[in-house]
C-alpha cells in the first residue's frame, strides 16, 4: 500500500499512520477512530464514492441498505450515460475531469494520449482554486494514481493518497482496506473534497464472465463498504455544522458474459446517486438526461468552486442554476 501525502501546514492526523496490518485484520468492521481527533471545518464539502462496473438494473435487484436508504433521502438516477468507450480508463477519467474523451484523450486502458495537464480531475482543480480545502483519495486501481511517465488523473497536488493494488492483495480485501483507511481519514482528519474508488464488483464480473452470483455478492460487500464510509463522516464532531454531499456513482455496465466496452444500453447506462441537505432543492431526476461528466461539476459546484472558465467542463452540476442551492 502506498500513502502520499502532500506538506501542508496542518498536522498530519496520527490515525493515518495505522499499520496495514490493522487494516487487513478487520474482517468486515473499519477500525473506530477517536471523534475528539477531528479538526473538522462547517461549510460544504463532498464525498464522491466510485464503484466499477455496475449495471443499474442489477444494483436494484440487489440487498444494498446503505445505498437505498441514501437514494430514498436523496437524489438517484439509473438512466445516465456514460463515455463510448464504456471502458474504465476513458470512463473514470470523464468522472474525474468533468470532459468526454475528446478532450481529456483517454481512450482505452494504456492511458496513451491523456491530456491531464490541460483537463486536471476535479480534486486538482480544488487544490489549485482552493488550496485551502483539504482533498484526499483513495483506490486500487493503480493507473489513476500511477502511470509511466506521470500525469495520473489524482494528481501529486492532492494532499492525501492511499493506493492498494486490488491484483497484488485481491479485490475484495484491497476494497476492504481503501474503504477502511478511507473511513479513518474522514472520521479523523480535516476533509473538504475526497474520492474514493471501489473496483472489486468490476474485476468479480470479469473473473466469472457473468453477472450471476458472485457479481452480485461483490455489490452487497461494496454497499457494507459505503456504509463504513457514511457513518464515518457521521461520527466526526463537527458533522451536524457541516453540509456533506456523497455521491455515489460508476463508471459502465456490463453485458450479460461480464464484458463491456460497446455502445449497448446495458454497458453505457450508469447510475448516479447524490445524498445530502442541497439535494432537496434539485430538479428531479430525469428531468433532463444525465451524463457521468456531470459528476465533477456538481462536486465543484456544490463546494462553491468555479473551475477557471478555460477548464472546458462538458458536464453540468445537477443543482443547475436556477433550479437549486
């Protein structure tokens, strides 16, 4: 597991140096840091929670509580497209910039041809609009954080990174311990923006060729894992003063033998979920379509951070103007 974390004038919290040892040790249950270590800061801040390889229609055939009981509070679609390709390196790449492939380059998994520099993902943009606001991620999909010759779409700007290699430890366990050391940041530790990356359901698909048991066994464990996540943000001390927004979304669908990467319904339609106070003023869901690039725009939007009108965003925030806070 690799830790970045980026100098700044805070304190680095001692909850993030837990042992991995811990972390794998779990089994099922995120390690309890102290409430009283929160710093915490009231105002708006964002929680994006990503999970690979979703299909809408099997999610909602699916046990998944935590996610339910945040749609039914919220904000939720099962009808938004996502980038052709529908494969993960365009994909995430558009959630995170807020641009089509078009622009940001990406066009399959080599990550050849990316254009970073010129459309940075959003929790780059934070930091250099705001570099007052603590951003943090966390993943084991190695290529969003490390990629030969540099230029990750989660940037060195990012304060704080945790990077697991789902392939070295195993899906369902590197999972286990993103969302565990992700739990710990955010229930200890100063947070504003973050984004967390869960690819164990995509890599079960594939393993099976199906979208049968396994697959849907692999949603249920990510749902427990955004649980932990939720009730961490719940248990910092200053959460009642401040205005969280989760969202919740993935990257493609699937076909029935596990694949994807074509232009069938099943593989480009993704669900977006949105949980939060700010969500009760936003128009309803289908009122207009919904494209995975309108992600990052209602992350920045909702923390008050107008990207530089040279970032080009294709996406537009779900709280459109007008319609919301």
């Amino acid at each position: 597991m690799t830790t970045r974390m980026r100098p700044r004038s805070r304190a680095v919290p001692t909850a993030l140096l837990l042992p991995l040892v811990c972390l794998i040790a779990l089994g099922g249950a995120a390690c309890s840091p102290s409430p009283d270590a929160i710093s915490g800061r009231s105002g708006a801040k964002v929680l994006l929670i990503g999970i690979d390889g979703v299909r809408p229609d099997v999610l909602a055939e699916v046990s998944t509580p935590v996610m339910d009981s945040l749609a039914a509070g919220g904000w939720y679609t099962a009808e938004a497209r996502t980038t052709t390709p529908s494969v993960s390196g365009p994909s995430w790449s558009s959630m995170l910039t807020g641009v089509w492939p078009a622009k940001h380059g990406v066009v399959d998994n080599s990550f050849e041809g990316r254009r970073y520099a010129e459309y940075p993902g959003f929790l780059t943009l934070v930091e250099r609009e705001r570099p007052d606001l603590s951003t943090f991620a966390a993943l084991d999909w190695m290529p969003l954080a490390s990629l030969d010759g540099g230029g990750p779409v989660l940037s060195g700007e990012i304060d704080t990174l945790v990077a697991v290699d789902g392939y070295e430890l195993g899906w369902a366990e590197a999972d286990s311990v993103v969302a565990s050391r992700a739990a710990q940041h955010l229930a200890s530790a100063d947070a504003d923006a973050a984004f967390v990356y869960l690819g164990n359901p995509d890599e079960t698909s594939h393993r099976h060729a199906s979208i049968g048991v396994e697959y849907r066994d692999a949603i249920a464990l990510s749902d427990r894992h955004v649980g932990w996540l939720v009730d961490a943000l719940r248990a910092r001390s200053a959460y009642a003063e401040e205005d969280w927004l989760v969202l919740i979304s993935t990257d493609h669908g699937r076909r029935e033998d596990g694949g994807h990467g074509g232009d069938s319904p099943e593989e480009m339609t993704i669900f977006i979920l949105a949980s939060g106070p700010s969500t009760g003023g936003w128009p309803a869901a289908g009122s207009r379509p919904t494209h995975i690039v309108d992600v990052p725009a209602t992350a920045l939007h909702h923390l008050g951070v107008p990207p530089d009108p040279g970032a080009g965003l294709d996406g537009e925030p779900l709280a459109r103007a007008g319609d919301g806070p």
